[in-house]
C-alpha cells in the first residue's frame, strides 16, 4: 500500500532555520505559508470513544470551523460537511452515518471538549527548477492542554512528507534523506500522544468498577476499601451531575449511593451498628433526593419508545406530554443542585471520607470485622441467594404485585454482593452466576418499570390537568400508554413462572452451591435443604 503522508518526530531544539537549511542541502525548497490550527478533542466523560478508537475533533483555523471524525483507528479522519460545532448527544445530529456510528458508540452519553492541541504549522514545498511542487512538506510545533486548564505544554514537533501525485520517486527519496539525518517515523496518534504527555488515563473511571480484594483481608479492610471506591463515583459524578447535562453522570452517583447503603446493610456485624446507622440514614436521604431527577430523565430518554408503542393517531398528542416532562425536570434538577451544594451533603462525604479512614478501636470492634472477607462473602452471598429461592417459590398467578417488587430488590441486593466481591471466586465462575441472575432480574426489572412508569402517567394526568395545560387528546394519548404499559406488564408477569423455574433449576443451584458455599463446610452440603423442596 502507498502511503499518500509520512510523518517525522522532529527534537525539540530543532529550528525551523535548521530545518531550511538542512532541505536546501537536498533540493530547492519554497516557504509556502504559516497558520495556527487549533485541534479540540471530544469524548464523554468516560472515554467511550477513546476505548474504541475513534474520536470526534473540531479544528479551527482563524474563525474556520472544521468537524472532523476519525472512526477506529483512522488517523486521517473525515471531514463533515455542514457542521460549525460538535454535537452534545449523537441525537442532536440529522439522520446520517456519523450519527449511527456515535449512537453505537456512546449511547446516551454526552461529548465533551477534553484535551486542545494547538499547532503552529509551516508549510514547503520541494520544487523543480521550473518551481513546480514534487513534495509538500509541514513542520508543525505542538503544545496541548487539558481543556479546563490555562497552561499549554509542549506536546512533540512533527514533520509530515505529502505525496504528490505522479511526483512518487521525488516522496520517496525525499522520506528517505529525512530518515538518513536519523529523524525517527512519528507516532501518528495525535490525542494518544497528548494523553500520555499530560498524564491522563482514559480508563482511569468506571462506575462499575473493580475492586481487587485478597481473600485473607479482614472484613472491615475489605468494606472499607469498597466503600472508598464508591465515594469516589460519587465524588466524580458530582460536577456532571449539578450541570445536568449528561443524563449518566446521575445515573453513576445513584448507583454508587445506592450500593454504599446495601453494603452496609448486609455486611452485618462488620462495622459497630451505633457508628453506621447514621450514615445508612443518610445516604437513604440521598436517594430519595436524587430520584426525582432520574425518574423524569428516563422518561425523556425512552419518549421515542413510549411514543411508538402506541397507535400512530395519538403520538403528535403526546408531545405536550414532552414538554411538561421538560419543565418538571426544570424543576427538580434546580432542587437537586440545592441538595448536592448543601451543608449537608458536604458534611455527609467529609465525614463519611473521615469515617472510612479513621481506625476502630477494640472495645468498638463488631463480631465479623475480622473475619476473612472470602468466609463472609461466601456466607452472605449464599444466605441472601437461598432467600432469593425461597421468595420466588412463594409468589403464585394470584400473588400481590408487591411480591415480585420485593423479590426484585433482594435480587439486587443479591447482585450487588456478587459485584463486590467477584474477585474472591473464579472470573469465569463467578461471571457465569451473575450472568444467571441479571436474567431473572430483567424480567422483575422490566415488570417495576411498567409498574412505575404507569403509576407516574397517572400522576403526570393529574398535574397537568390541576395546572390547566392537559388537552383531551393529550389526555387521550397519555391514557392509550398507560394501557400499553399495563398490557405489557400483565405479559411480563405470565412470564414469571418459567423464568422463576430457569433460575432456580438444579444445574443452577448446584453452581451456586459450589461458589458460595465456604470450602470448610462443603463436606456438610448433603445436610442442607434448598426452598425448592429437595436435597442440594
């Protein structure tokens, strides 16, 4: 394959005189022009992009604004035409390629500006006695920054050979007198290389995030060293989440609220009950206060989805159903702010830090804080699991829908524990067995969400109407989902039985009997009774 550009790393002391001269040796040469490019790279704040090899840039030459996508690994890139700035969601773009390639990519995350690499280009030609060009040549000096900072630093001078068509022989011998003065090939990944100069890890964040634990660490150490990660998520999502642009950067927060309350609230008798219940309280605060927020955002998300569900008649109606869903997380993202820049929320993540830090003394010591986390995890995982089988064999066609509510939410808490400890078992094992169980866990979860979304249209029905802004055929079009929903969710239950019976199969029983059941006590396993009736 003929390469049309090569590209040089040029040392930092080497001037552009140097460079003149150096050329002026091999061939006539002609100083063409000199110009600044501003290069701006965009990814979401968890490098989505960035892990799959592409990314989004914008350049700008004086008040010239080019996009330029550069799909996996292509150091070119593309040009796209008709756009002045970057998109903030993949759907904020028409109908295109680019579009579906970024929807793939980062899903509902929003792009931001990350890192700035500024360029002060010269261009030359080499030319022919007749001034024609055989060669063009660049040598741009580069300085980047992150963007949010003010100080630039240098980044790498590079020297680009451009082929010229029918002009091969001259690129060619050109390439090869620049690599004979001992001018090594350059790496061609600009934000790579940006990346590694200013010191920053694309996947230095991830809300679902490991934690390495020895099996021989003590309980305490082991919660203690969880639950840092999770304030952490929280830490880090804080910002986003005050913008309330990025719908994930709450999603993220939640979550990792949400697990730091179930693990405190499972792992018993780790921490001294008087020093937790405080902070079981307030995270429980938390959640309360943060729910509004993501209740209505996905609602907006899955608006398209809710809309095609139902009969074509009624889906311009349900626009001011859109509107108001706006307005209201208006509303509730200003009181989320309230909440994440109070007294309280700051007291509760100082002292929480300041928890987690500070040692227990032994007269305060609970009875399992120095347990080994492997015998613990196995204990609790196993004893949640049983009340999973044992829940589920209870609900029947005429049980409550409350049962599978609560069934759901020892499933979570069930999954929750796998999560945090999953480095104490077999990858493959352990992965397999939460696999199992997100199955089961997605009918439940789908069942509650129909539960909720129509409980929340019923009350949106009457908002709406108390503020005097619900027309009879938006009224008409919100009451033709909520029957969707509700169709949907009677077709979810029917299901249950069969999805119960999966899950709680002998196959899989017995492999979570061998996860989860502490080796010490596996030769008394005969001796146990699983909920389904039969010998384990």
């Amino acid at each position: 394959m003929t390469l049309s550009h090569q590209h040089f790393a040029i040392p930092d002391q080497f001037k552009l005189a140097q460079l003149l001269e150096m050329l002026q040796r091999y061939a006539k040469v002609r100083v063409e022009s000199c110009r600044t490019t501003k290069r701006t790279i965009f990814d979401t704040f968890n490098w989505l992009l960035y892990q799959k090899g592409a990314y989004l840039e914008m350049q700008q030459i004086d008040t010239q604004k080019t996009i330029v996508w550069h799909a996996a690994n292509n150091v070119v890139g593309e040009n796209i035409p008709g756009l002045s700035k970057v998109p903030v969601f993949a759907h904020d773009l028409p109908p295109s390629a680019l579009r579906n390639n970024l929807a793939a990519l980062i899903d509902v995350r929003a792009l931001q500006p990350q890192i700035s690499i500024s360029s002060h280009a010269t261009s030359i030609c080499v030319i022919n006695d007749e001034g024609k060009a055989l060669v063009r040549i660049k040598l741009d000096e580069m300085t980047c920054k992150k963007h949010t900072a003010r100080r630039e630093i240098k980044l790498c001078k590079y020297l680009t050979l451009q082929r010229i068509k029918g002009y091969n022989e001259d690129f060619d011998k050109l390439a090869a007198f620049i690599a004979a003065q001992s001018f090594m090939p350059a790496y061609a990944n600009l934000p790579k290389l940006a990346l590694l100069t200013l010191g920053i890890t694309p996947h230095d964040y991830n809300s679902n995030f490991k934690v390495k634990l020895d099996p021989n660490l003590s309980a305490i150490d082991a919660a203690r060293k969880i639950l840092s990660g999770l304030l952490d998520v929280i830490k880090l999502n804080k910002l986003g989440t005050i913008e309330g642009i990025d719908t994930e950067y709450l999603h993220d927060l939640r979550i990792a609220v949400r697990k730091s309350r179930s693990l405190l609230t499972r792992l018993k008798l780790v921490f001294p009950a008087s020093r937790i219940s405080r902070y079981i309280n307030e995270f429980a605060w938390l959640g309360q206060a943060t729910a509004p927020v993501r209740d209505l955002d996905v609602y907006l998300l899955n608006f398209d989805t809710y809309s095609n569900s139902i009969p074509e008649k009624h889906r311009q109606a349900l626009q001011p159903l859109h509107a108001y869903l706006r307005q209201q997380r208006d509303i509730e993202q200003k009181k989320l702010v309230d909440t994440l820049q109070s007294k309280r929320f700051n007291k509760l993540i100082t002292d929480w830090r300041a928890f987690l830090l500070r040692p227990i003394s032994t007269t305060e010591s609970a009875p399992n804080a120095h347990r080994d986390i492997l015998s613990l995890a196995d204990e609790f995982i196993w004893k949640l699991y049983r009340k999973v089988l044992k829940e589920g064999k209870a609900i029947k066609p005429e049980s409550p829908d409350e049962d599978l509510h609560e069934l759901r939410k020892t499933c979570k808490k069930l999954r929750y524990l796998m999560a945090f400890f999953k480095s104490l078992y077999s990858e493959r094992e352990i992965s397999h067995a939460i696999k199992i169980l997100k199955q089961f866990q997605s009918l439940l979860g789908d069942f509650q969400d129909y539960s909720v979304q129509t409980l929340m249209l019923e009350q949106f029905l009457d908002h709406m109407r108390a503020a005097n802004v619900l027309e009879k055929g938006t009224s008409n079009a919100i009451q033709a989902l909520v029957i969707t929903l509700q169709k949907k969710q009677k077709t979810t239950r029917k299901h249950f039985s069969d999805a119960f019976e999966v899950f709680s199969s002998n196959a899989n029983q017995a492999e979570f009997r061998l996860l989860f059941i502490d080796t010490r006590n596996k030769n008394d396993i005969d001796k146990t009774v699983d909920y389904m009736g039969g010998n384990i």
